[in-house]
C-alpha cells in the first residue's frame, strides 16, 4: 500500500508542477497580418535607380521557451515569413540566406506582437510592435508608378544596424511591404510576382 501511496503523490505532483507551465499560440485571427502566401518576389527601385529583391521562402513555425533556465518554462509560438535579402552593408554585393521579412510571437496577452525585420541594400531595420499598437497606427494612401495604395502604415525601426535608423517603412496592409525611405534614399515596390 505504501507503494502504491507513493506512486500516486508522485503523479499528482509531477502533474502539478508540469501545469505551471504553459504554451500560448498565435490567434488565427493573427495570421491575417500576414499579406504574403509566402513564395513571392518582392522588387524594389531606389530613387538612385539601383534594384533590388527580396526572395520570400515559405514560413517556418516553432516554439521558443521564455526560460532557459526554467525546469518548466513556457513556451511562446514564432511564425516566420522567410527570405533571402541583400546584405545591408554596401560594400558586399551577396544576398544572405534565412532571414525573416516579418515575424508573428505570441504572448500572455491575447493577440500577437508583430516584428518587422526589412533589409534591403545598405539599409536594414527592426520594429516590434504589438498588434494593438500596428492596428492603432493610420492608414493613409501611397502612390507608387501609377498604383495608389490606400492602406499605408507608417512605421520606424526601433533596433537598426551600425546606427543607421531607416526613417520610414511603408506597409501596406493587404500587399506587404511596399516602401522605405532610409537617408534621403527611397525604395519603392515596383513589381510582386511568384515565380
């Protein structure tokens, strides 16, 4: 009986303490954020007359846990949209593998934080936003080569790279990115296609 006894306590607590930790996901109201089936080309002229492109890769799905350290840490759910993208820095002419254009996490709270990581030749920038905080930001039009988008969000990075700050990010909000203006350098959308 003593056994048996044992075995149960044992149980019961290896189960309360593996419910201290939890696994939150990404709403799939959430995923609608995303205006991208993930196998896109995305070209870009700058007001210098030099192209580039973003290469969209598909998506990768995974969990991150809050913790390292923690026996039973929680567990948070990454969503990534992956490309391949020039290097930022000028003096390399190479594109870099297995980036991310933008990221969905999840949090304790009920809707997703949004982290935009936009990289193109000799700017790259970062901005975390919580969906709350990119739903709050005012849509306004952008005219691009006789396209009018009327569904712009503007946005700055907030983490950037050798301390240059991209000024503005042009997003919009059922094509993706469509713009950056980065030191008196703009980058526009001039054509989306998959190959």
């Amino acid at each position: 009986m003593n056994k048996i006894l044992q075995k149960i306590i044992l149980f019961v607590l290896i189960i309360v303490i593996s419910s201290c930790s939890r696994t939150y996901k990404i709403d799939k109201e959430d995923f609608k954020l995303i205006p991208y089936s993930g196998t896109e080309n995305l070209i870009f002229i700058s007001s210098e007359k030099e192209l580039d492109t973003i290469f969209l890769k598909g998506f990768d799905q995974y969990q991150v846990d809050s913790d390292p350290l923690a026996i039973f840490p929680n567990k948070f759910e990454i969503y990534r949209l992956v490309c391949k993208h020039s290097d930022p820095n000028p003096k390399y002419d190479r594109y870099l593998e297995n980036g991310s254009l933008m990221e969905l996490h999840s949090s304790p709270g009920s809707q997703a934080s949004i982290e935009f990581n936009i990289s193109l030749k000799g700017t790259m920038g970062s901005c975390n936003l919580s969906k709350k905080e990119f739903d709050k930001i005012p849509t306004t039009s952008l005219l691009i080569e006789n396209k009018n988008y009327t569904d712009i969000k503007i946005f700055t990075a907030d983490i950037y790279i050798k301390g240059k700050l991209p000024e503005k990010y042009f997003w919009s909000v059922s094509e993706g990115l469509v713009g950056i203006n980065d030191n008196g350098i703009e980058w526009r959308l001039i054509k989306k296609y998959v190959p």
